[in-house]
C-alpha cells in the first residue's frame, strides 16, 4: 500500500463526503465564478489541512458531519490565502497550473477570494461553535499580519533567526496549529489535550513552510512551481538566513548586489543558489526541519494508540521528506 493511501485509509468515507460538499461550491450559477472554482479544484494540492483536521478529530474518539465542516472551512480557508499570496507575488504557477490571476486577472483573482472568505463565514455560522469561530478569525488575523511581515521583510539582509520563524508562525504555522487545534475541539478533548495538539500542529507547519522554502532552491527537482522564486521576490528564508550567517564579507555583499536587482537574470539566480548551498544555509535549514518534526512526533506519542494516530505518524513522515 503507498504511503499516501495508508495516511488516508481511517478517513476515506470522511474524505469523500468532503470532496462532495467542496465541490458544491462550484454551483453558485454564476458561469464565471463556478469557471473560477473548479479551475481552482483541479490544481488542488494534497489537502494536508482538511487531512489534519479528520485525523486528529478521529483520535480523539469523534468524528461527525462537525468535523467534515470543519475541515471544509480551514481548506477553504487556505485556498483563499493562496489566490490572494498569488496576486501579491503576482505567480503564474500554482502547483504546476496557471493560477488565477494569470487567467482571469488580479481583480478577478480577489473577488474569487473574498467570495470563498464569505463561504467560511457561512460554514462557521453551521458549525456554530464559539471558540471554533474565535480560532479561525485569529488564523485569518495572523496570516494577514504574516503577509505583511514578510513584505516588510523584503531584502532586510540583517533578518535574524528569529524575525524569519515569527514571520512563518503567523503566515503557515497558525493555519496548521489551527486545524489540528479545531480537530481536538470536534473530536471531543480536554483543555489540555487541545494545547497539545495545538502545539503539535505549530510544529508541523513550521517544518513544512522550512521544507517548502529549501525546495525553491532545489533546481533539479520537480516542484511544480519554477525554482528561485523566493529570490526573484526578494524573500529572505531560512537558508539565506543561515547563509549569510556563515559568508564572509565578500560573499555577502556578492549576494547582496543580486538581491537589490529590480530583475535577476537565470544565471544570476543560479548563483545565489550555488552559494547558498555552499556556504551550509540547506543543510542547516535540514536540521531546523528535523527538530521540529522530532517535536511533533513526541507530541503524537502522548495519543492513544489507533489507526488515526498511526496515520499522524505516517502524514509527518511524508512532510518531512515531501519533494514537491
């Protein structure tokens, strides 16, 4: 059995319902935004958010149409973040897809956003649940707060360890803890049990945005997404961090004269890569990757035994050695 299809084995039928609820949103009758969605369904990714949220509600023992509501909010959620990170960065690519913007437009592409924001409001008016509601409206709040951060941050060479994880808690981070978080509260968990599952989700989110930004320096690997994106923006992520902490004066200020291009040329791109790689910024950025993964594992090991803990421990295995 592949590993992906063992990780889904204990939710199927929750899953499937899911997908048919997140298909009703493409039946608005309105041609152009249900154009909009269903082009948005088909470069959908793995759905390790809904994912995490039926899991963690199973293992705690409950799992009801709440929780695929709720994992239906938090996808949602996420797949609005996205169009608008999109339109932000102003991508062509999502998942190997055009994206939204580059089809339709910018304006279009936020309209289609704010529409699925509304759609989570009226999920959570169902759900009616008052400390779900507050979880997500905080996500909402910290992920915009994460955004603007890390636009501020732009080419900020003197960005620190910590400035860069503050940035990815709110921006990636907060959406996981939320949904494992959400899980726990459905599922039927103490207090205490959903501080931990809370904490748990932190961890994963921090490991897979880390992850996520030492796969755009991977040239040789496909991605779905063109390497080198976080330089032509101007990002500065864990291992440029870690990179220039190890340069000598040389090597910084050669990167810095890329970085303050208005418009990299490939080469130039390659360069930075090159360096970064040599100078250690990938494999300490590796390391933070598996100190928080061994965080999260410790954390799972406090459920009880199940299919749905096991399929935990199977979903942070396969984030921490993802390629794409």
């Amino acid at each position: 059995m592949a590993l992906r299809e063992e990780i889904l084995k204990p939710i199927k039928a929750e899953l499937d319902d899911f997908a048919l609820q997140y298909e009703g949103v493409a039946c608005s009758g309105i041609r152009l935004l249900d154009d909009m969605v269903l082009h948005i369904a088909k470069t959908k990714g793995k759905q390790l958010r809904p994912i995490l949220v039926l899991l963690v509600s199973g293992a705690y023992g409950r799992m009801t149409n709440k929780s695929i509501k709720a994992a239906l909010a938090m996808e949602m959620l996420h797949v609005t973040s996205l169009i608008h990170d999109d339109v932000v960065d102003e991508s062509l690519l999502r998942r190997g897809k055009q994206t939204l913007n580059s089809i339709w437009g910018n304006k279009l592409a936020v309209l289609v956003g704010d529409y699925l924001y509304a759609r989570v409001l009226n999920i959570l008016v169902e759900i009616d649940d008052k400390e779900i509601l507050k979880t997500i409206s905080d996500v909402a709040r910290l992920m915009g707060e994460g955004e603007l951060l890390q636009q501020q941050n732009a080419r900020e060479y003197n960005l620190t360890e910590n400035n860069y994880y503050e940035v990815i808690r709110k921006k990636t981070a907060v959406l996981f803890s939320a949904c494992t978080k959400i899980g726990a509260i459905v599922g039927g968990a103490t207090a205490a049990e959903i501080e931990q599952m809370q904490e748990f989700g932190e961890c994963l989110g921090i490991a897979f945005q880390v992850q996520d930004d030492i796969l755009d320096y991977s040239k040789n690997l496909d991605t779905g997404k063109t390497y080198g994106n976080d330089i032509r923006e101007q990002k500065i992520t864990l291992p440029l961090i870690c990179a220039l902490q190890n340069a000598n004066e040389t090597q910084r200020n050669e990167i810095k004269e890329i970085y303050v291009k208005e418009t990299l040329q490939q080469e130039e791109v390659d360069k930075v890569i090159q360096m970064v790689t040599d100078l250690g910024g990938i494999q300490k950025a590796q390391y933070a990757i598996d100190s928080y993964m061994n965080k999260a594992c410790a954390l799972l090991e406090k459920l009880q035994d199940s299919e749905y803990k096991k399929s935990l421990l199977l979903l942070v295995e396969e984030i921490a050695t993802r390629k794409k």
